[in-house]
C-alpha cells in the first residue's frame, strides 16, 4: 500500500511538515481540522507515507458487528462499547495500559461541523494513559499535513488546550469556516 499512497501524495500534491516522532511506541495524535470526509483519505495516505505503524482510530462498537467491519478493522479501527460501565475515556486509557505499543488518531471536534469549543476525550485519554499528543494538521491551504513536536499535558486542562488551538489555529481546513480558528479569540480557550 505504500507505493500507492506514495503516488497518491505526488498526484495530489500534498506535503509533510515536520517529524513525526516513530521512536514513541504510544501517542495520543489529535487531527484538526476535521471538516470534510476527505480527511480520512489524506490521513490514511500520511500515515503510510511517514511509515507510523498502526494508527488506530475509534468507533462505535456496533459498526465492527455489521458486513464492513473487516474493514474498520483493517483500516484500524478500534470499538468502544458505548454501553459499557466504563466510558470511553477510560476504555482507550485501559488499551493503551495493555499494549505495548498503541498510537490512536482523534478529532478534537468530534465533528466536521464548526464547533464552539473542542472535546476534551483525546486530552484526558492522554492525561489518563501518560502518553504524549501529537498534534496533527490538515492544512488544505498550503497542502501540508504538520506534525508538532509531542506534547505531555500537565494537567492544567484550559492552559493545555490553549497551547492545542493556538497550533490548529492557522490551518485551513477543506472548508475553511467549520476550522478551529475561531476559537483563538473564544472565551472557551
């Protein structure tokens, strides 16, 4: 599939920025903007090209029940069990405490749609498990997908979260208006 998405890249255009940090065998990555199912197609062909390993990403349980989820799983889909005892957050924490290696890719959003502020999942997820953030940005603007440096949250959520927007601030999502943008000047940062 490399030489696919290798091609892929090259016909679309698309760039790397920065590193992405393969010697951290766990990594919570938070993908923004997320405002178009192109995305998926774009992170897929990145996660190949920067050769990450298995980048899991989550999904409703019942999706990996139904005729496609021998896909989900292949592409790396990961169920929670939105009717378990344990919510989410404590769900993924417990994978990554029982695997040596487990990279997870988030929306910050939880949607395509704008929002008014981001979820706060990825965040505690890491704080949770103790595994840093990699901050990841589809800049459709500039056809880059950027890596940041990773990040340990520190447990001061509204200050972290600052630090989160100001990166995705700049990017341009496929429709610039459902960004994050916005939520430099909020009250919500």
């Amino acid at each position: 599939m490399y030489y696919f998405w290798k091609i892929w890249w090259k016909l679309t255009g698309w760039k790397l920025k920065g590193e992405f940090p393969r010697q951290l065998p766990k990594m919570v990555l938070a993908v923004a903007p997320h405002t178009s199912w192109h995305d998926f197609p774009i992170g897929i062909a990145a996660r190949s090209l920067v050769r990450a390993g298995k980048i899991r990403f989550l999904g409703k349980k019942e999706l990996f029940d139904g005729p496609f989820g021998w896909m989900f799983r292949a592409l790396g889909g990961t169920p929670v069990d939105r009717f378990s005892n344990k919510g989410m957050v404590e769900q993924v924490a417990d994978l990554f405490r029982s695997n040596d290696e487990f990279k997870i890719a988030m929306a910050p959003e939880g949607t395509r749609k704008q929002v008014t502020k981001l979820r706060t999942g990825f965040y505690q997820i890491a704080l949770q498990a103790r595994v840093p953030i990699v901050m990841v940005g589809l800049d459709f603007g500039s056809k880059q997908v950027c890596f940041s440096e990773p990040f340990d949250p520190t447990g001061d959520e509204e200050k972290d979260m600052q630090h989160i927007i100001r990166f995705f601030a700049g990017m341009r999502g496929k429709y610039p208006e459902q960004g994050v943008g916005h939520l430099v000047d909020s009250n919500n940062v």
